[in-house]
C-alpha cells in the first residue's frame, strides 16, 4: 500500500487554488507562514510522514522547510522538489501571475542551484515541474542529457509531473525513457494528478509503475472539492455513509490504487492534517466512487476557474 506525503504548494506561499485557502492563513506574513508551516511539519513527522515534497515556485515552501530541517535534523525524510516555474506573486493572495514556467537549461541551471543551496543533503529527488508537450522538455536533448548526468554524479533521483487532459500521453513519454537499463535512464519518479474525479491517468500510472518507476499522486482532493468545502452532493453522502470525512476518503482511495507510491496531503494547517491522516484507516470495499468520475476536458475547465486565494 502506498504511503502518505505531505506537499507544500499550500503553505509555502499566501496564495493557492484551492478552496477556502485564504481561510486557514490568521497572517500571511512570513514569519507566522513559517510557525504555521513548521506545525504542519512536525505533525506530519510525528504521524510518519517522510516524504516531503515542494518546489521553486512555492513561494518560500523550500526555505520553510530548509529551516524545519536545521531545526529538527531528522535523518530520515525523503525531500522532492522541482524546477521549471518562477514564483511570481511577490507574496500577494491576487496577483495577476502567481508563477511562470520555462524549461529552459538556463533555468534548469539556475533553480537546481538554488534548491540545492536550500535544501542540501536532503533533497534527494528533483522533478521537471508540470512537463508538456508545448514546452518540449521532454525532447530538449540537452536538457535531459543534463538530468542524466545530474542523476549520475550526485544520485539524486530525477522525477517529472505531470497535469491536464494530455496526462496518459505524457506518462507514456516519461515511460519511455524509464525503459532499458537502470545506469541508462534517465527518470525514477513520476508525479499526476488522479483522484475520483480524475481517473484517465490510471492505466498510464500503472504501466509506469510496472516498469519500476515510483508514483507520487497529487491533487487527490481535487483542488478542495472532494473535502468538506466542496458542494458534491454524492460524494459528500458517500463519506457520511461510510462515517469518515470526504478528504480521508479521497486520499484513503488513493491509497488504495496498484499504482501509488505515494499520495500526498495538501494540508496547511494541523486540524486539516490530522483529518488527512485517517486516510490510512479508509476501507472504501464496494463503494461505487468510480461512477463519479469526469470527463477530463470538464475536469480541467472546472479546476481552471478556482481562484487563488
């Protein structure tokens, strides 16, 4: 069975899309941000969690657990984080753009740095972060010449996400370059988005797996809809029905699929956090969940509209 992790896009930065996050932020100024985010880290240790996952463009979410991880020196945690977005919100909840992409090898060269500087001994995995096909990171043979020797001399594993409706095709790209022999690829990990909303990632993610990649599922509560914040009547009584709380539900099934390394928590504070962890206790038996899933163009329509608050 897979096992939780607990990913910082929610606490590093004022803003997100997710609903209600505004909500669980009394200051957004850096300093409370950062007790807030060392809560959220301690909890998440002391229930088990040790896959930590951030990224560049996560507002300060690496330097909030840069300074956890000084502070705590746990010589355990498995720390993921990626390069290819700027964070560019300068620290306002509505910022025209919140971040900006570009997976060029110049930015490559900038943001490895950076997240070395700030992460040392413990980044352990580092990610192209929302891999497509209009970027063509995943045919820019210098770059990924350049992930190859990463991963060769300093044994950091290399990973890349994914997102959106062209998710199978570019798992299946992933895919190939995971093929062949260990020492000659390139990718040990791949990131998707799949929850019961969104399942036409699932074949892919299992192909990738059966081929010794390590999965890391994000967005399992589909952007706060499948929590107690969203208005999805059925999914809502499913929960009631089996008396647990909608996002432990979500992420308990997750859990749950052949494909799953990990799955990680969204939490940015330690109440939503604790409600996560009962994931791990989830039964979902015959529950009819798969009925509820969408067509992946109405998926990413609808998660496109919510705001960042």
């Amino acid at each position: 069975m897979a096992v939780l992790g607990l990913g910082l896009a929610a606490l590093g930065r004022p803003g997100y899309s997710t609903l209600g996050h505004a909500g669980d932020f009394p200051s957004t100024d850096p300093a409370d941000m950062e007790r807030q985010a060392h809560a959220v880290l301690d909890c998440a240790y002391a229930n088990g969690i040790r896959h930590i996952d951030t990224a560049r463009s996560y507002g300060r979410g690496e330097q909030f657990l840069a300074s956890w991880l000084q502070k705590r020196k746990p010589q355990d945690v498995f720390v993921s984080s990626k390069w290819g977005y700027r964070y560019t919100a300068d620290w306002q909840r509505t910022a025209a753009v919140h971040e900006v992409k570009e997976h060029s090898l110049e930015h490559f060269e900038q943001q490895w740095a950076e997240s070395k500087a700030i992460l040392g001994p413990w980044l352990k995995l580092y990610q192209i972060h929302s891999a497509t096909f209009e970027s063509e990171v995943l045919d820019d043979s210098d770059i990924l010449l350049r992930l190859f020797r990463l991963r060769k001399e300093t044994g950091v594993k290399i990973g890349a996400t994914v997102t959106g409706v062209k998710q199978p095709a570019l798992l299946h790209r992933i895919y190939m370059l995971i093929s062949g022999e260990e020492e000659d690829q390139i990718f040990d990990w791949v990131q998707a988005t799949w929850n019961v909303l969104l399942q036409h990632a699932g074949g892919a993610l299992l192909a990738a797996h059966s081929n010794s990649a390590n999965v890391i599922i994000k967005e399992a509560l589909a952007g706060g809809r499948l929590s107690s914040r969203g208005n999805h009547a059925r999914w809502l009584e499913m929960a009631a029905d089996l008396r647990v709380t909608p996002d432990a539900l979500a992420l308990g099934i997750a859990l749950e699929q052949p494909f799953a390394d990990v799955v990680l928590s969204g939490a940015a504070t330690v109440a939503q956090l604790e409600s996560n962890l009962k994931a791990r206790e989830v039964k979902a038996g015959s529950l009819p969940w798969r009925e509820l899933e969408e067509d992946p163009e109405v998926y990413w329509a609808t998660r496109a509209k919510l705001p960042w608050t």
